[in-house]
C-alpha cells in the first residue's frame, strides 16, 4: 500500500540513498557515478536551507521509499518582470517501482500544495514522450554548439580583450553582465549579487565541479578583460581529456564582438589539435551565435527537454498582464483555448489592454485551441503554420516570438 507525504529532516539520508539507486539504475544501463553524482548534487541542494526538505513529496511502501519528487523555488524574468517559476528536481522512483505511476502522483500532489502558495507555474528537465502526458509543454530544447579547430575560421578583427583568472573585485561587474540577459530571454533564474558572493565564496570546494556552477574550480572560472580593463564576459570550462574534449558549461557576454573575441581566444589557448570544444546554451544565445560563425554548427542533443506546466492560468496572466500595457496596437484580438475543461478566453483590446475571462464549456463542434498551444503561445516557442485560423498580425498582437531559454546548469538554484 503506497503512501504519500512530505519529507522532514529525519529522511534525509533515506532519501538520498533513493536518489543514488534511482539515477544509477536507468532504463538499459547501469552506471553508478551518474546516481553518485545525483546524490552529492542534492545533499548539497538540499543542505543549503533546512526547508528544502519540506519542499519534497514521498511515496513510502511499509517503511521503504518508493519515490520522491522535489520542488526548488526560483524566480525567472518575464520581460523585466519576475515570476516565482518553481524548478521540479529530483523526479526518482525506487527501480522495483517504476511504471506503477508513483512518480506522476507525487508530482500532481506537489503541484496542488504549491498551487495553494501562489505560485502559477513550474519547470522541469525531462523526456518529452513521458512529461506532457501530465501536463507538461516541451518549450526548451536542449541544445549546444560543436567547433573543432579545422572549423575555425580566421578572423581579420583582433581580440577585443584576453582572459584572465577571476578575482573577488570581479563580482559586481559579473552579476551586471549576467543580468543583461534579463532583457533577453524569458527563462534566466536571478542571481542576485548576494548570489555571486555565495557562490565565490565555495570556490575549490570538496566535489565543487558537481555541487555548483560556476565556481568549482578557479582555474576553470575564467573573466574577459577588455583594452581598457574592463570585464566584458566570462564562462566556466570543464576539460575532459578522456573524450578529448571541453565544454563551456556557461558563459555571458556584453555583444557578438566580445563574444566573437572569447570563443576564438579561447580555441587558440585550450584546443588541441584533435579536441572538440562544445558550448552549452541555443542558437540564440552570443556564445553560441559566435562558434556558429566561426565554422561551428548547432547540436540538439535530445532525448531531453525543458518543460513548462502553468498551475494556475488566471494568476499567471494577471502576473504578465503589465508587459501589454505598451502593446500599441490598435487591433482587437481574442482567442479561444481549452483548460481544464473550462473555456479561458484571452484577448487584446487598445483601450482596454490584455484581458482573459473563464466560461463554461462551449458548444460542440466549435474551435478552441489547447492549453498546450497556449502555453507555446505565451512562452513564444511556436510555428504560425500551426495557428492558420490567426493571421500573423494578430499573433504579433498578443503572442510577440521570443525564444525561450535557460542555462543547464543552473536551472536549480
């Protein structure tokens, strides 16, 4: 008989040792660093705040642990506001439990404690073939971009800059430039500069390369220094000799020149010969544009995915509401979606701005789009072939492109 429940400070060493086994024991392999790696990173997690605990659901069996879902808050930027996006890690099922649907009942218990909290919506890394079955909408894909030095292009323009090893009097300049991403992308977790202080603070700790990013080790932890001394840019390298390669596991920068500058400097310093380097973000980020035009190309290493389900739509869009007040459009807009079995109707009107409203069901036969779409639809992430019964203008009106993103690694925090 499963049993469901929140976790105290007493589970704490049961529930690592569940995270260990559930990511050493995958579908077809075994590999116990992976679920070693798991259980560092969340005795870590889940030592920084005694409250973390209380933020985890279990499924117990007679005593044993069966599975266990966690919730991480975070705030990310919508334009220039900020939503409380909550992070659902770890997602882990004992292996004598899987495909008895426990992990999916602790996520839906999760989601309704929380949704009592105000928080409108949650994100989550996973398997787009398991994940939307409960609601969730695949809006991040999961890329990185390849270069090799026989991709390299020559570049006339020399080096705006060089690298050098960060120093403490860095940090302001790094949170600045950090959060100029802000403006750019929907999904950036906020770092504060008491963020930044913590962080450096944990430079060369024990297991640092698994607990956090980005100082684990100094020497990886590199800034970019312009003419004039100014920090321009910086990422964080990891090397692994055995699969000859590099990965920028993050990295930001001011513009493309610099990052332009940092990922050929960069190349020419760290790359050998027969060594590939690979930078992880999207086709969008500058880092990634840079490598791309440097002979590069663009990776989608699937299987995958990051995921968005909105808990509570009516306290979401009040939340974003502001970003139309400047909407100058003088066209009238509104479409239909299904939620929850419940018609939300979403529109734009010049003198009033953005509303929505909730009605009952609507009649049979008529043409609503799906929470999905919506979802897709506010996030940007979409095609407008997929939308035929909406002219490109009304899309604009309403639903500006933007693509979505989040670095990898540090989606938890």
């Amino acid at each position: 008989m499963i049993s469901y429940r929140k976790a105290s400070g007493n589970d704490l060493d049961t529930l690592l040792a569940l995270i260990e086994e559930g990511f050493s024991v995958q579908q077809n392999f075994f590999d116990k660093k992976e679920g070693w790696e798991h259980r560092v990173l969340f005795s870590y997690l889940f030592n920084i705040s005694p409250d973390n605990l209380e933020r985890v659901y279990l499924a117990e069996d007679h005593g044993l642990l069966a599975g266990a879902v966690g919730l991480i808050p975070q705030q990310i930027f919508f334009g220039e506001l900020k939503i409380p996006i909550w992070a659902i890690s770890p997602v882990v099922t004992h292996p004598q439990y899987r495909s008895q649907g426990i992990a999916g009942k602790c996520i839906r218990y999760t989601l309704e404690e929380i949704r009592k909290q105000g928080i409108p919506a949650v994100f989550l890394w996973g398997l787009p073939d398991y994940y939307p079955r409960l609601g969730f909408v695949p809006l991040l894909p999961r890329f990185k971009t390849k270069i090799t030095p026989a991709q390299i292009r020559e570049r006339t323009a020399a080096a705006t800059g060089d690298f050098r090893v960060f120093e403490n009097k860095d940090l302001e300049s790094l949170a600045r430039i950090y959060n100029q991403g802000n403006t750019m992308y929907w999904l950036q977790p906020e770092r504060t500069i008491f963020w930044w202080r913590q962080r450096a603070a944990e430079i060369d700790i024990e297991l640092g390369n698994i607990r956090e990013v980005p100082f684990p080790k100094k020497e990886n932890f590199v800034v970019w220094e312009n003419h004039i001394k100014e920090v321009c840019g910086y990422l964080y390298f990891e090397m692994i000799p055995e699969q000859t390669k590099i990965i920028i596991k993050e990295g930001a920068t001011l513009n493309l020149e610099t990052a332009l500058s940092m990922v050929q400097t960069f190349a020419k310093r760290y790359l050998k010969p027969n060594w590939t380097l690979y930078i992880r973000g999207t086709p969008r980020h500058l880092l990634n544009i840079a490598a791309y035009r440097l002979g590069g190309t663009h990776l989608n290493p699937t299987p995958l995915a990051g995921m968005i389900k909105i808990i509570d739509w009516p306290v979401f869009l009040s939340r974003i509401a502001p970003l139309f007040t400047r909407n100058d459009s003088t066209q009238s807009v509104t479409v239909n979606f299904d939620i929850n079995k419940s018609i939300l109707r979403l529109g734009w009107n010049p003198d009033c701005g953005l509303s929505f409203e909730i009605h009952k069901p609507g009649q049979k036969g008529m043409n609503y789009h799906s929470e999905a779409d919506l979802t897709r639809l506010i996030f940007g992430f979409y095609d407008a072939m997929d939308f035929e019964d909406l002219c490109d203008s009304s899309l604009r009106v309403i639903f500006p492109s933007k693509y979505p993103f989040i670095w990898d690694a540090n989606y938890l925090y």
